[in-house]
C-alpha cells in the first residue's frame, strides 16, 4: 500500500508489496525489495538499492549525498541487504569515489533511532547499533557486533565479529573480534563471553578465545609477535580465524 501523499520518482523500481507511508518522498535510482515497510516522513535518494524485508521509520533520510566536502555530486551507491530495522531518525549517507563508491549494508541488522552511517561504511550482518551510535567514513564493522549508546566510531576504524562496546564509548582506532570495549578512548575489558555461548560457541572455543586475548594484551607483545603465537591456537580451534584476521586486517593499530 502506497499513501497518496508519497511523493515516488516514476524511475524507482518498488515491489508489488512494499508499503509507504504518508509524505514520503523516493526518488530517482531507488530500488525497493519485496516485503519492505517504509513509514511516513522518510527520504530515500538514489542510486540507492534496498533488499526485502526491510522496515525503515518515519524520518529517516537513506541514500543521502555524503558530508564529505571532497564529495562533488558523483553518482555513487548504497546498498542493503534483506530484514534491516532503521529506527527513527536514521542517516544512511551513499559512498565516495575516494573510496570504492559505495556505501554497504549487511542483512538482519538493527539501527535503533538516531543512528548515522557515514560514507562508504561497510557494515555486516546481525549487528545491533544503539540510539545515538555514529560511524564516521570509512568504518568496517563485521558480524554479531553490539554498539551501545551514543558511541562514536572514528573514520577509517575497523570492528570485529562478535565483539561489544559499552555505551558513550569515543573509538579511535581497530577492535578485534571478540573484544568487549568501553570508554573515551575505547580501551579492552576482556573478551564477549556471554555474546558467544548464546551464539552456540563451545565451552573449549570460548577457551581458547580467552588464552588468545591473553597473549594478545597481557604479555606485553608488539602485535607481530602476538599474531604469531596465535598460529597454534587457530589450528585448534578454528572460530579464532576471525580474531588472527582482525589483527591482521588493522592499519590503524588496536585498542590497547
């Protein structure tokens, strides 16, 4: 159901079912998937491409130009994946030609109210951002990851799987999976435990994922040397792959 006071560019593609609500406006290059529910007051602007089952509420601005000053009217892209919750308020900004063009959005990811996604972020799936929360550009995040409150992600940072950040937390550089976080600046505090055995980790995997952050912050290693005595443990257990390639995969250095 289409309100009559939307306002949709003839050139956008909606599926049969998806649903808009009053003074909404999409424009041009927007494609819209099956299932999707679109509340009242949002603003979609293309090229801009959203999978099915989304639901996105009232006063949310997706697939705006970006507020990167370099940025000069290119036609770059946004695209999301399939049961995304954008909560009120939300700011989802398409990518830059500085980057790769393009801004990503995983699947099943919850963006409670007031949330902004900056320019060519590249986030997961299954992550939940809590009110408040903002990626400048550039930001990486990768699965299973929970951000508190008004936390503040800075440009060009990457977050790992499964790890989780304490409400009003400044991140000014990368977080390894696993990793539980808090504070201005972000500092580690042990490793997600009770993320993990709800997420059906085993007692020996979760284990083990211990002895590594040991080696990773408490032996007083460079982060070379750490990577590499965690070669042993990743054989054995292979869930510590996304630990060892978070480390690896970090040009701004990690929290410490």
């Amino acid at each position: 159901m289409i309100h009559s006071s939307a306002i949709i560019d003839p050139s956008a593609r909606l599926a049969d079912d998806v649903e808009v609500g009053p003074w909404t406006f999409i424009g041009p290059d927007v494609e819209v998937g099956p299932g999707t529910k679109i509340h009242s007051h949002v603003v979609i602007k293309g090229p801009t491409k959203i999978g099915s089952h989304n639901h996105i509420y009232q006063f949310a601005s997706i697939g705006e130009d970006c507020q990167d000053k370099k940025y000069n009217g290119e036609p770059t892209e946004l695209l999301i994946g399939d049961h995304n919750v954008f909560r009120e308020g939300c700011t989802v900004h398409r990518g830059t030609i500085q980057d790769n063009s393009i801004t990503v959005i995983g699947s099943h990811n919850l963006f409670m109210a007031n949330v902004h996604v900056a320019h060519d972020c590249i986030v997961g799936d299954q992550n939940i951002l809590a009110n408040n929360c903002a990626l400048a550009g550039h930001v990486h995040l990768g699965d299973y990851i929970i951000l508190g409150g008004f936390t503040a992600v800075h440009q060009f940072c990457l977050i790992g799987s499964h790890s989780m950040c304490g409400a009003g937390s400044v991140v000014l550089k990368d977080i390894p999976a696993f990793v539980m976080s808090n504070g201005n600046s972000a500092q580690p505090h042990g490793i997600n435990a009770e993320g993990l055995r709800r997420r059906g980790f085993s007692a020996g995997a979760i284990q083990n994922i211990k002895r590594a952050y040991k080696i990773i912050y408490r032996q007083g290693l460079k982060l070379e040397q750490a990577i590499a005595q965690l070669d042993p443990l990743v054989a054995e257990t292979p869930e510590l792959q996304l630990l060892s390639d978070s480390l690896k995969a970090s040009s701004r250095g990690i929290i410490r």
